[in-house]
C-alpha cells in the first residue's frame, strides 16, 4: 500500500541520513587521530609512521566519498552546528600541514562548507538504489578500516605502557581517541540494525561526551605553555566542572537502571533529573564552546603560547559543537 511504502522510504531515508552524518563527522575525527598520532612519532618510528599515514590517507578517501554523496542528503541541524566544519577549519589546516609537512587535502573541506540540507524533494531523494548501494558501502568499509584502527591504536597504547614506544601524545590521549574510534564503530553498527534511542542511550552518550569534554580540559591544559597561567586556571575549571558532570550523569543512570518502567510517578521523576542534568551539561557545553573558539582563534592569530597544532584546536571545538546539538535534539 502507499502508507506502507511511504514507511519504507522513511526508515530508508532516516538510515541513509545517520549514516551519512556519522560519516562526515567521524571519518574526520579519525583521519585527524591519525595524523596526530604521526606527528607525535620520533623520526626513528618509520614504521609506525608509514602504518598512521595509511589509515590517514584511508579515511580521507572515505570522508571524501561521503561528501561526494551527502549534498542534499544532511540534514539542516548538522550543517548549522559547526560539527562539520568551522571557520577555522580551513585555515588550521593549511598551517598544520605547513608545520608538520603531512599532506592535509582541504579541497574536501571546502566542499563541505557547500553542503545544502535535505530539501523539499523529501523522502524521493532516498529512493535511489543506486545511492543506497553507496550508503551500505560505506559502512562496510567503515567498519573494516575501524577494526584495524582500533587495533593499530591498542598496539601504540600497549607498546607505550611497555616502554617500547615514546611518542609525544600522553597514554591518556591515545585512550581517549580508541574510546572514539570504538564509539564510531558502535555508531555505524547502530544505523545498519536500525538505532532505537532509550533513556538509557541519552545516559550513555552524555557519560561518553562529558568524559571526552574533561579528558579534553586536562589535554589543553597540558599543552599550554606555562606561562599561560589564566588559560590553564580556566582549562582546570573546566575540568572540574565536567568531571562533576560525569559523576552526575553516571549515577542517574544508574538510577534510570534500577526504576521500574512500570512506575509512573518514579519514572517521571528519574526524566525529571535527567532533562535537569542534561541542561546544565548543554550550558557548560556552549560556555566550553566559547573558550574553544577563543584558543582556537588565538592559536591560529599567533596569540597563545601552546605546543597545540592549531588543527587540535579546531578538531576539539568541533566535537564540542556536535556535542550540543545531541544536546540540543535531546531537550
């Protein structure tokens, strides 16, 4: 029937979107771990060089096949948020390129600055075979360049924690970007089943994004150059204010665990705290927002004393900006 057809094209469009958004966003952030973790190895470490370049020039190509499909295809809210790119973007990476000699293709960049939304062709622009045979190739690919990513990341961290390998990035930071690359994983895994949201998932992915938003507080002020004694001071408050979030955020999920569905007073309470919580998280979040784009803007104007590659600046403002809007679409 149509009503039936109009439901499949939904669920087809509604797939064909996650995936491509998650695409855009992630494969970015993986492509930039890589070259991060290239420009930390001593001159020596050629073949970890050579094994970080590769899954850098892997997920490049697959940004790039993202973008080539998603024009009209993304919807307004992600284009708007800064997720994607920023202003800074470009300019980042043209001086971190120029810096480390570590080929950053910026073409892609800017056709992502020329991206429109879905428009009023609807759920017709999702009906192509064709594009959805793209979609699905995706994110195979994006799975199998994960499982050696992933891998790849654990043998750096292993190898370190072992004395074996001396890298300029903190045990912590190689941590944190597995925790990403995994989260990317679980992300494509959950558009290809069909993702169905639950208290318990908002739970989860303000624990993940509180933790990376700390753990991002602790990086900055370990970069910064001494003498930079107020930047530090606001980076440590930072800090500690979202480690007090993500203590929140862990025991009202374990609230939310414990309530019985059926108990309507107590469930309305636990959404209650929840919504509070995620708030007050989403206000800390854009004030973090305003300091990001302030360091990045001083990094890049030559401002601020850091050891921050200027695309480290952007690249942490732009997981700041997508985590609002999950925020945001929450609310």
């Amino acid at each position: 029937t149509e009503s039936e057809t109009i439901k499949v094209c939904q669920l087809m469009s509604n797939y064909a979107i996650s995936s491509i958004e998650t695409h855009l966003f992630f494969a970015r952030i993986m492509r930039e771990h890589t070259l991060f973790l290239m420009a930390g190895f001593p001159c020596k470490e050629e073949s970890w060089i050579r094994q970080a370049d590769f899954f850098r020039g892997q997920f490049e190509e697959l940004l790039k096949d993202a973008v080539r499909i998603s024009d009209g295809r993304v919807s307004d809210s992600v284009i708007r948020s800064g997720e994607l790119v920023t202003e800074f973007t470009i300019p980042a990476e043209r001086r971190t390129e120029s810096l480390t000699g570590i080929s950053i293709d910026s073409r892609i960049s800017e056709l992502e600055l020329a991206l429109r939304c879905c428009g009023d062709e609807g759920l017709s622009n999702f009906r192509d075979k064709a594009f959805l045979n793209q979609v699905h190739e995706l994110n195979r690919r994006s799975l199998r360049l994960l499982s050696g990513l992933i891998n790849f990341k654990e043998s750096i961290l292993r190898e370190v924690k072992n004395g074996n390998l001396f890298t300029a990035n903190y045990p912590l930071l190689i941590q944190h970007i597995l925790r990403e690359a995994r989260l990317y994983r679980d992300t494509v895994m959950e558009c290809m089943r069909g993702r169905r949201f639950s208290m318990h998932h908002l739970c989860e992915t303000e624990i993940f994004w509180n933790q990376i938003m700390m753990e991002h507080a602790w990086f900055i002020r370990g970069l910064l150059d001494p003498c930079e004694e107020e930047l530090i001071d606001t980076a440590d408050n930072f800090g500690d204010t979202f480690c007090a979030l993500l203590k929140a955020a862990r025991e009202q999920d374990a609230i939310a665990s414990e309530c019985n569905p059926k108990d309507r007073n107590a469930m309305n309470a636990v959404m209650g705290d929840c919504d509070a919580l995620r708030k007050k998280s989403l206000e800390e979040t854009i004030k973090y927002q305003q300091f990001k784009t302030a360091g990045t803007e001083g990094i890049l104007k030559l401002k601020i004393d850091s050891i921050i590659l200027p695309l480290l600046a952007d690249h942490v403002l732009r997981e700041a900006n997508h985590y609002i809007r999950l925020l945001n679409c929450k609310l």
